[in-house]
C-alpha cells in the first residue's frame, strides 16, 4: 500500500485523535471508578456512624451538683460553684455517639474535603503521633469539633450537631441516674496491682495513670500519663457511651457561663444566647464548655459526670516560655456529635 504525503500526514493525524480519544476514554474510566470507590466508602462510613449511635429516650433530670440531696455520702461532688444549683431540666429524645470520634473517622472528614490533620507538632509534639492510631480519640479545637458535626449532617441528612451542654450530662449519667462517673456501675475501681518504681495499679472499670504509661511505652511515646487510650479500652456507662469520664475532654455546644444554671430554661436548654464569660483560663478569651475530663485517676478521683470546665474555642493557651506568645493545647481535647431526632436512627 502507498500513502501520498498528504495521505500519510492524514493518517498521523487520525492516528493521533484516535489515541487521544482512547486515552480519554481511559481517563474518565478511571476517573468514574475512584468517583465509584469514594462514594462507596462515604456510603459504609455513613453507615457505620449510624451503627454507632445510642438513642437517648428524652424525660427530666436534675442537672448539676446532685451529691448533697441525692449522693452516697451526702457531700458534693463538684468543689466549684458553676455546676450548682441543681436545677430541673426537660430534654426531647436525641441520639448520640458510643464513642469519641475517632482519628479513623476524621481521616475520612480531612480526606473528604482536601484538608491536613492540624500541623502545629513544634508547639504540641505529641498531636502528629496521637493523631495516628485509628480507634484513638481524633483531637481537635471547638471550630474544628463543630465542622466535623456539620459535615455528618451533610452526607448522611440527620441533624447532627455538637451536643448541648444538658444532653452531654443527661446521657453521661444514663439519663440523668444520680451516677458520680460515667462507668459501667457509676463508680471508678482500681486493681491491686503492686506499686513499684516503675509500675502502679490498672484501672478496671475507667482508666489509671498506670494504664496511659503503659500503652504509651508500648507505642513507643513518651508521653506516660499523659495519653490517650483507644476509645473502648474501658467498659461503657449503662446507656452504651465510652469514656465520657476519662480519655479526654469533650466539647459541647454551649458557651460558657458560670452563672448559667442560676437561670437556664427547664426545656432543652442551649446555653448563654451569646458569648458569656472569659478569663485567663480561657486565653482571655470567650469560652466554650468543656464535659467530662482528660486524664482520670481513680485512686484519687476520676471524671465527675457533673463537673464543668471551659477553654476558648481556638484551643491556644498563653505561653509563659520563649517569650510569651500563644501554644496549641489540643491533645487532651475531644468531641462526639448527637442527632436531634425524635426516633432512633436506623
């Protein structure tokens, strides 16, 4: 066969269109099928989320400081001020998360819309290592804890959101039970492991130093007591929720008044409609609530159900090193999201 010039050079050029077009065609194959895959995957973590979900039947509770009227002792449980007086509050029914949200589940968020774990790591050194662990509890600052609520509510079309400060409490002490700890039996035991230099007791039923010093050798930190665990490293509370009394602070929706319960409504309270209250604690700077607590102690105390603390959202504290200035103070910081409906979610 002999090709002219002009037949030839329409040959290459045929040739060429139809190699661009295969390669296109290739392109958005491949293209549709990580498209495919992504979907897919969105679709079996929205469902394990739902999976993953207690339904909290709604009803009255006494929120606050029960220990004097209602506690074994008939002392209080909370030495502050801001988590009296008790007072009277009505809940609608909401669901909420077993466990902390998980490094695992934030992956998926940061993956889902482009972003990067936080990459303060000279200010906190131990954020990039905690941050790696899937079933570890993800830290994050009040913004980022409120986005990733959102976020569910976006893909899946429940109403998540941050809980309120009253759901928190209500579902940590199994709808409002006159529960001291957010435990399997309300209370935090310790083992008789002997004391050595090197070693002290485990806890049983909510976390000891002993226990974060060990997972933190195993994992090879240096962190000790101060680390996380896994989210289901310890038995849950009655209603099914993990480590509300330990492993970590959890963010709530509210914003922080030390004055709030003195005038909170009875119906499904929200918080102070504004910002309220700052002070060095908080950076100076208007704060958010804070349940539950970072690192317990059984021996000598663990999380109390009733206790209230507060930090700026941003989760910067002061620096009193290196000249002032401000430091990340996240690690000790966490969230789970509730769903506002009236039924359970299936």
């Amino acid at each position: 066969m002999s090709f002219s010039k002009n037949g030839m050079r329409f040959f290459v050029v045929a040739s060429l269109i139809v190699s661009l077009v295969g390669c296109d065609q290739a392109a958005n194959f491949e293209s549709a099928e990580i498209s495919r895959n992504s979907a897919s995957a969105l679709s079996n973590f929205i469902v394990g989320v739902k999976k993953d979900l207690i339904f909290v039947e709604g009803g009255e509770f006494l929120m606050g400081d029960f220990g004097v009227e209602h506690g074994k002792q008939g002392l209080p449980h909370d030495g502050d001020m801001d988590s009296k007086p008790l007072h009277k509050v009505e809940l609608s029914s909401y669901s909420i998360g077993r466990f902390k949200v998980t490094n695992e589940e934030y992956r998926q968020y940061l993956d889902g819309n482009n972003l990067q774990f936080r990459q303060d790591v000279v200010e906190d050194s131990r954020l990039k290592k905690f941050s790696v662990p899937p079933k570890n509890p993800a830290h994050m600052d009040w913004f980022e804890a409120e986005k990733y609520c959102s976020w569910l509510a976006k893909i899946s079309g429940l109403p998540f959101t941050l809980p309120t400060e009253a759901q928190w409490e209500y579902a940590a002490r199994s709808r409002g039970q006159f529960l001291a700890v957010a435990t399997d039996d309300g209370t935090h035991k310790t083992g008789d492991t002997p004391y050595t230099e090197f070693d002290g007791p485990r806890g049983i039923n909510i976390s000891d130093y002993w226990d974060r010093a060990s997972y933190a050798k195993d994992m090879g930190w240096s962190s000790e007591g101060l680390t996380s665990l896994p989210v289901d490293r310890f038995p849950p509370n009655p209603l099914g929720l993990y480590a509300m009394s330990d492993n970590g602070f959890e963010w709530v929706k509210d914003w922080y008044d030390p004055e709030y319960y003195k005038y909170s409504p009875i119906k499904d309270p929200q918080g102070p409609q504004e910002p309220k209250y700052k002070s060095p604690a908080s950076n100076n700077k208007y704060a958010k609530v804070l349940r539950g607590a970072d690192y317990s102690n059984p021996r000598w105390g663990a999380g109390v159900n009733v206790h209230r603390n507060y930090r700026n959202p941003d989760g910067h504290m002061a620096s009193f090193f290196k000249g002032g200035g401000e430091f990340l103070a996240i690690t000790n910081k966490t969230a789970r999201c509730v769903v506002n409906s009236a039924v359970p979610i299936k």
